[in-house]
C-alpha cells in the first residue's frame, strides 16, 4: 500500500510579521517530522501573511519575503514542505514553494486571482500559467493556491488528468463568513471526486483586521469522504495517510477519465513533472488517520470567530487591555462578554456614563454584567458636561427646540471620555453597535462610533439577541442579565426613548437590510418580497444616506458574506435613487419617509434623516 503522510499545518501568521512567521514554518517542521510525515504544507503566504495588501507594492518587502523564505529552505531536512510566498520574476506572484532537501524542487504561481469581495488579488499579482506536479516517493503530488480550486477547469483539473497526480494539495487563506464551513467541504469533496484525486486542504487560522479565517483544514480522499479535519478557530497539525493506491484503483475503473485527458491534451494544456524519487519506500509502519473534530454549531462558529477576531486584532497591535462602555442593553452585555472571552476578565474595563435619562435598570444592570464577568468597573456620570456643553451653546442655540442635536451631545461626551482613558492608559476602546444601527446610520459620528475596533459591526441585532442567549445558556448562572433579553432597546438619550421611535422593528429591519445591503435588491425587489413599502423606503433612504458615516467607523469582525467595508464600496457621493419620493434640503436630496405611526415618530424619523447625512 502507497501510504503519504500528510501534515497540515494550520498557523496564524500576521501580516508583515516575516521572522514571526517563519518561525510558524519551523515549529511545524519540527512536529511533523516528530509525526514521521512525508510532506508539510502552510497556508497560502505564509512568510508574508494574508493579506499584505499595499505592502506588495514596496520592492523591499518582496526582496525580504524571499531572503526569509531561502532561510527557512536551507533548514528543510527529512521531509519535503509546500509553503505560501511572493514569487519575483518578470512580475510578482502569489506562490508556493514545493522544498526538499534544503532546496526549492518546484514552484507554483496562483492562476486564479480572487477579485471580489475583500479580494483585490489583480492589483497586485500576475496570474500565473503552468502547472507542475512532484513525485515523491513514488507518488505524484500536484499543489496549487486557494481560488484555484474553486474552479472545475482549474489547476486541479490539469494536474490530476494531464498530470497524474494522485494527491493534490491546495494552500489556503480562504476567510470565514456564516455557513462557508459546510459549503467549503462539499466544494472539496466535490473537486476530489470529479477528479478521482486524494485532496490536502490547509487553511490559514486567526484575525486579520476585520477578516477572520477559521482553520478547519481537511484532508479528502477520492470518494469524497471526509478523512481528517483541523480544529476550528484555532491552530491545529493535521496528520493523516492518504492511500495513493486506492487513488489507482478507482481510476482504473472509471474510463471517461481517458476522453476528459484527450480533451485536455487537445487544448495544449499540459503540466510539468519534477521527479524527487519514483520508487515507493515505506517510510512508517504505524498508521496515522488524523481526527475529525465537530463542526461548531451555526451559532458557535459565529461567536467563535468574534472571540478569535477581538483577541488577535488586540494582540497583533499590542494592546494589552480593551475599555468598553457599558449601558445595560443587550450590545455591550454581548461585546463585554465576548471581550472577557477574548482577552481575559482582568484584560477588560467596563465604564457606565450615566446621562440624566438613564434609568436605574440600566445601572443595576450594567453593574450586574460586571460582577457575573468579574471585570473593574468604572462609573464617569457625564450630566455635570452635558449641562456644560448646553450652557455653552445656549446663546447659540437661542429660539431652537431641543432634538437630536443635544443627544448626540451625550453620546460624544462618551466617546470623550472613553478616548481620554485609552490615551491616558493605552487602552483599545470596543465600540459596541451592531450591524442593523450602522447600515442605517443609527449611531453618533465621533460619540458611540469612536473606538478602535468595533466587535458587532457585522452582526445583525436579531443575532445579537441569538448569541447572547447562546452564551447565556453555557452558564449554570446566565451571565447577562435576564431583564437586558426583555427591556425595549434604548439609546436612553432623551426621555422615554425607544429604537423603534425611529426605526422599524428589528425583526423587520434586520431582513430588509439583508436583502438590500448582503444581496443587492431593489426597493421593488423588497416591496414584492412583503416587507411595508413604507418601511422599506425608511430603511433603504438612511442606509443611503449613511455612507459617510460608515466610512469613519472602525474596522470590526467579518462574519456575513457581504459585510460593511471592503466588502461593500459604495460612493459617499452619489445621486442614484430609485423609486424614493424625495425633497430638496441644503441642496442635496433627501429622502423623507414617513412612519404609519404618525405624529412624534414622523418628527423623528425625520430629525434622524437628517441626522445621518449631517451629523
């Protein structure tokens, strides 16, 4: 039997971080030789990290990359590695490295360059156009580079039909989003049977600004079965035996294999073949069949990926300590608890502002999250200020009734202060909105939104409420208090406040966003889908409106497919409305939707629109 032992080695790499890194790539060359593996593969870029962006742009980085990488190649003894770098000929490449014996044997460029999304891989790479397999011990190896195996007519293809690869190995730094765990091994499984090929997957793991990548490496024979799966979240040495010889035994079955490699041929595709040893020789004697740990639940992974995209965007910027401010609503209960998981409770400082419309359950409340997280926790009461800041502004404001002018004072006094301990103590400040109060702007410029990092920025509210009661339900004694599940969400910025004074009911709100910000539709998409047409003019006129806004918050943790940033890059100035009744303000157009309930909710729909294009 033709027995390769895999190892996958699922590291957190950091950006720019090249000697770090390359000590990644030495530690776990060191264990899978102790594993007796024949070959070792790293994510994709693994010297560089993933990704270096505009950091590809500065020639000295390319030259640095590669001095690390020959580094690391002279220490490669008693066991072959694919490792992730910047390739340097005539162009620049995403690359891999296929090293033996203190030498590079073969290289492979990425030929199918990710353009979508947070990708920009076309602004940086040339796409490379050759195809190369290694046989090793007898076994013929064929690797590429993450999108490549997306594709059916990929490299994939080239290297199991033309090629005769046996396994192929893809290097990856593929970033999470819901559901993309379960969708990512049915692609596999599905490229490793349409080819008749044992697959090796490895994935980056850890958090890269607001990307988070998951691990969750696999190893994938040629039925499309599962064999070994890496840990999620966190880092993980895979190793399995992949069987080349039941690789030859299905193919020698399937005859349509012959026609598709004909095809193949006659098109002018071909692969080259590096020979390292054409016999076969045992190499271990115990087998090794990996592990196959649980996929997290829908809710668990989300909250995973939160925890590991706090933590690593804490220490990868050597922070030591995140200060948050508490309310006593549910989005800062759920991001003080994520950060006590993230970072340790003695890492994290919660401050209550008390305002003079701040209610005494929210303090008890507040008070309550921090006693159950065992974290310090600081009272700044912030109505001494505010009557400072309106006497100030008295004169100024002479003949004006209060709105949401004098609430928004109040929040930026919080921001103030809570920017004043990160200066002073060096402290990264969390801000604390969700996903549904940024796409419709319901946050304050330089108040709320003032921070470093933003832990809930692409987590809708309903699923805020879904998480913490997840968590919640881990505990024997729930963590957040009962009553934060059942009050009306409130700014508490000016008596008796309710969100939905202003905004439609989150259970309404949160689909309406999906469709029109995840998944593009039209006004007349959503009106037809059921949503009110009212409220669907309400939402989509403030997320349209509230570019600007989006474009000063901080980066925050990726967990849906179309998040808020490099995911969506829409223009701040921009004309295009469709189907919105509008009306001429301070000469620019904005649009004015009326609540169905009436009388102070039409005023205040109407302060808040106004709102999320000036303030």
């Amino acid at each position: 039997m033709r027995l390769l032992r895999i190892a996958l080695a699922q590291v957190n790499t950091t950006v720019g971080d090249l000697d770090g890194n390359a000590a990644l790539v030495l530690t776990g060359l060191e264990a899978a030789r102790e594993a007796q593996a024949d070959l070792v593969v790293f994510p994709e870029l693994t010297i560089t990290g993933y990704p270096p962006e505009d950091l590809l742009l500065r020639p000295q980085f390319i030259t640095d990359n590669l001095t690390v990488l020959h580094r690391i190649v002279r220490k490669v003894k008693g066991i072959a590695t694919v490792i992730g770098f910047v390739d340097r000929r005539d162009d620049i490449f995403n690359a891999a490295a296929f090293v033996s014996n203190g030498r590079i044997v073969a290289t492979q460029h990425k030929s199918h360059l990710p353009n979508y999304g947070v990708f920009d891989e076309n602004r940086y790479f040339q796409a490379g156009t050759r195809s190369v397999t290694v046989v090793l011990n007898g076994i013929t190896i064929g690797f590429n580079i993450c999108e490549d195996i997306w594709f059916p007519e990929g490299p994939t293809r080239a290297q199991a039909l033309v090629g005769d690869a046996e396994v192929v190995v893809n290097i990856s730094a593929s970033p999470y989003h819901r559901g993309k765990l379960r969708f990512r091994e049915e692609m596999l499984a599905t490229r490793a049977m349409d080819n008749l090929v044992a697959v090796a997957y490895v994935n980056q793991v850890g958090g890269q600004d607001e990307l988070v990548f998951d691990g969750n490496s696999l190893i994938v024979d040629q039925s499309g079965t599962i064999v070994a799966r890496g840990r999620a979240f966190e880092e993980d040495l895979v190793v399995a035996d992949v069987d080349a010889d039941a690789v030859a035994r299905a193919r020698v079955r399937d005859t349509r294999r012959r026609r598709a490699r004909r095809m193949l041929e006659r098109r002018g595709v071909s692969v080259d073949r590096v020979v390292l040893s054409s016999r076969f020789r045992p190499t271990h004697h115990r087998p090794a069949h990996g592990g196959l740990p649980a996929v997290p639940s829908p809710l668990e992974e989300v909250y995973r990926a939160l925890v590991l995209g706090i933590s690593d965007y804490v220490r990868k910027n050597r922070f030591e300590k995140v200060v948050l401010g508490l309310s006593g609503g549910i989005d800062s209960s759920l991001s003080a608890v994520l950060a006590v998981d993230a970072m340790g409770a003695p890492n994290v400082i919660g401050i209550f502002m008390p305002s003079p419309y701040t209610s005494d359950e929210s303090r008890e409340d507040a008070q309550a999250l921090a006693q159950n997280l065992e974290i310090r926790f600081l009272t700044l009461p912030i109505t001494p200020i505010f009557q400072t800041y309106t006497a100030v502004l008295v004169q100024v404001f002479k003949g004006q009734q209060p709105d949401v002018t004098e609430e928004n004072l109040q929040a930026r006094i919080r921001g103030n202060l809570l920017m004043a301990l990160s200066n002073k103590y060096g402290w990264l400040v969390l801000t604390t909105g969700n996903k549904s109060e940024m796409s419709v702007g319901y946050a304050t410029l330089y108040g709320d939104m003032a921070g470093g990092f933003a832990a809930l920025k692409d987590v809708p509210k309903t699923l805020v409420y879904e998480l913490a009661r997840w968590r919640n339900a881990r505990e024997a004694d729930p963590i957040i208090p009962k009553r934060v599940f059942t009050r009306p969400p409130t700014a508490e910025l000016r008596p008796n406040q309710t969100d939905q004074d202003s905004l439609p009911p989150y259970e309404v709100l949160d689909p309406i966003i999906r469709g029109y910000v995840e998944e593009d539709q039209s006004l007349a998409d959503l009106i037809a889908a059921g949503f009110d047409r009212r409220a669907v003019e309400h939402v989509v006129a403030l997320v349209d409106r509230s570019e600007y806004k989006r474009r000063q918050s901080p980066p925050g943790v990726k967990i849906t497919h179309r998040a808020l940033g490099k995911d969506r890059r829409m223009p701040i100035t921009n004309r295009y409305r469709s189907n919105h009744e509008t009306t001429r303000t301070h000469h620019h157009t904005h649009v004015i939707s009326v609540s169905p309930r009436g009388g102070n909710c039409n005023r205040n729909a109407l302060h808040y629109i106004l709102d999320a294009c000036y303030q």
